[in-house]
C-alpha cells in the first residue's frame, strides 16, 4: 500500500477517477442500446434521430481517452449500417 503522502493522495485521485471513468463508459453503453433498441422497433426515422444525438456522446466519451477512438469509430460505423439496412 502507500506509504507517502504523495502515494496515498495519487491513491485517492485514482478511485475517484476510476469511478467517474466507469460512469461515463456506462452512459457510453447507455446511448448504444438507446439505438440499438430503436433499430429493432424498426422505426428508421426515430433510429436516425436516436442515433444523431449519441453520436456526440460517443465522441466526447473518445475524446477524453476513456475508450479508444476506434472503438468509437467502429460503434458508430456498425449503428449507422444497422439503421441503413432498415
């Protein structure tokens, strides 16, 4: 465990992080199934609004290194050819 001051408070910044970290990557899955579930219901128009708006939640997510911006990339790819195919 820590033995510094130094230590223990970079200890206490890393929980903290970690724990806003896991918030955004869930809000991150969140927007995700928000378009997957308007893909399955089938409804192109409403897929496209969905999608539209969790476009920028996934970039801001890549944006600040939380995930990589391939995976951003790829996400996005996959819902906007899954909404083409409607």
């Amino acid at each position: 465990m820590a033995n510094t001051a130094q230590a223990r408070k970079r200890a206490r910044q890393a929980t903290k992080q970690r724990a806003h970290n896991m918030s955004q990557r869930s809000t991150l899955r969140t927007a995700i199934k928000k378009v997957r579930k308007a893909i399955e219901a089938g409804d192109k128009a409403a897929a496209q609004a969905v999608f539209k708006e969790s476009q920028s939640v996934i970039d801001s997510i890549a944006d600040k290194k939380i995930v990589h911006k391939n995976l951003a990339s790829r996400q996005k790819s996959r819902l906007s050819a899954a909404i083409k195919a409607l």
